[in-house]
C-alpha cells in the first residue's frame, strides 16, 4: 500500500482457533469445516494463527500445514490473514515472507521488545518492506507486554506500512478516535477484545472487527445492519447477544468455550486445547450453554438465523 491511500478492507474477520484430534495431534478435517463454516454465514475472510489458534504451541511444520490448509479451502471466497509474532523481527519477517507466498492476502503483526517507539517503528517496517501485502498492527499489550503509541500507529500508517491495526489497548475507544485522528484517514481499524465493544467502535469509525467469537452470525448481524444505515437494528442485535460476548471472552478459558461450541456444532472432531491451557469444565459447561439458550443461539450444525 502506497503513502497516504484509503485502506479499503473491511467487515468481520474471525480470529479462528486451531482444532486437534484427542492426541493432540492437529485435526485438518475439522479446520477444513471450519473454513467451510465461515464461509457459508458469509464473513469476509478468516484470520488464522494468532493467540486463539494457539500459534506459540505449533511447531513450524505444522503451522505451514495451517496456511496452505486454509489458503487452499478458502479459495478466492474468503481473505486469509496469518499472525506474526517471533522473539526478533528476522523471524516475523520469515514467518511474514512465509505467509504471502502461501497465498495470504495479510498478515498481523505482533510487536517486539524493546518498549521504544524509533525500535518499533523499524521491527514494523522492516516486515512491511519484506513483503507485498498489507501488514495489520496488533495492538494488544495485555498479551504482548508492549504499547504501540498513537504516534507510532499514525505514522506507520501515514507512511504506507501499516495501513491496518487490530485494536485492543483498553481504553480502546478513546485511542481509537486519536488513532483515526492523527492518521488522516490512512488507517482501517478493527476492533477485538472478543466483540465487547464492537458497536461503539462502529460508532466510533472502525471498520470492522478480528475476534474468536464462535458464532460470526451475531458478528455479522451488528456489521451489516449498521453498515446499512439501521443503527437501531444493529443496537438490538448487539444488547441482544452481549451476555454471550461477555461469558465466551473470559480470559483464560475463552477458547476452552469457542471450542466447546464449535464441537457441539459439529465442525470440531474434539474440544482439545493443548497444554499449557485450560479444558472446560462440567459446570462452565453448563452455564455457557444456558446463555446460549437465554439469547436464543442454537447449538447444533448449520448457519444460525439472526
């Protein structure tokens, strides 16, 4: 992406876990009916290896199965974008060059230490300038233990090499109006944080979101009724599903709960997340199902009329 362009992406991106069999092994059927699956509720693309799809657990040769299975299956229907995080940037920019050349059409970058913006502005453009596709900017320092300033944003987007961020630096509504502000226009923002904020940051000028919601039905519903003009709508739809978006992002079993639904889907062959990780339990079982009910989210095969 050239200096000073409109980013043009936009819509509801899911951040996908990673299926294994019991073994632990890594289940290739089942993330070909994930694809299937997102591609049938009609998302815009699918974001594949980041913290939700256990990325740090994977070994290389299995992460390269991840890419090509899924660049493969989605075809030219869905949009792929990979995570990118290493201990250095010579291993983001591997990992980056990896993922264009199997057919990505994005990556999302992870930042590395130290905590300075001159350090960080190079780790990022280094990895922009390796590759042809648009790097997004993960902003997430709960997960990384590094901020990503509004100046550094702004300018990585203003110079072209960023033109994209996933935002989930709480208070993320306040830094997203000065992200948009600073930037001129030069950046896309995509909200996170499990969907918790997703209408304000519509209302604020997101333009879409990158979360691990196992249902990207209700994702859906809020984005393109809001895109169509009907904020009253989208605004139901939001209240309507928010007590689900709270329970399934807890932190530390959110995707013990995603695939917990995607089993009971029938996509996921097992509800395995490997070690170090918690399983879900009987009675968080219970309760996820009972919200399920209350809000009226079927849990069996198909795509969910919302």
């Amino acid at each position: 992406m050239t200096p000073e362009s409109t980013p043009s992406l936009h819509g509801v991106y899911p951040i996908l876990p990673t299926p294994f069999h019991e073994d632990g092994s890594l289940d290739v059927p089942s993330l070909e009916r994930l694809i299937d699956f997102q591609r049938e509720a009609g998302v815009h693309g699918v974001a594949i290896l980041g913290f939700l799809g256990e990325a740090h657990k994977l070994s290389e040769a299995e992460r390269a199965t991840v890419v090509r299975t899924v660049v493969e299956r989605a075809g030219s229907d869905l949009g792929v974008w990979v995570g990118v995080r290493a201990l250095g940037t010579a291993g983001c920019v591997e990992q980056a060059v990896a993922a264009e050349k199997a057919g990505a059409s994005a990556v999302f970058v992870a930042p590395v230490p130290p905590q300075n913006d001159d350090a960080l502005y190079r780790h990022f453009r280094t990895v922009a300038e390796a590759i042809s596709i648009p790097v997004v900017l993960h902003d997430y320092p709960a997960s990384f233990g590094l901020t990503l300033s509004v100046d550094l944003i702004a300018r990585l987007a203003r110079e072209g090499h960023a033109p994209y961020i996933k935002a989930e630096d709480p208070p993320v509504l306040q830094k997203m109006t000065k992200v948009l502000q600073q930037s001129g226009g030069t950046i896309g923002v995509f909200g996170g944080l499990g969907g918790t904020y997703f209408l304000e940051e519509l209302q604020r000028g997101a333009v879409g979101i990158m979360t691990g919601l196992a249902y990207p039905e209700v994702l859906l519903a809020i984005y393109e009724r809001f895109r169509a003009g009907d904020e009253k709508g989208a605004t139901e739809a939001f209240d309507r599903f928010i007590p689900y978006i709270r329970y399934e992002f807890q932190p530390g079993i959110g995707l013990a709960y995603r695939k917990q639904i995607y089993h009971r889907r029938g996509i996921f062959s097992t509800t395995h997340v490997r070690a170090p990780g918690m399983q879900i339990d009987d009675a968080s079982r219970d309760e996820l199902e009972a919200i399920l009910e209350r809000v009226g989210l079927p849990l069996g095969p198909g795509v969910a009329k919302i």
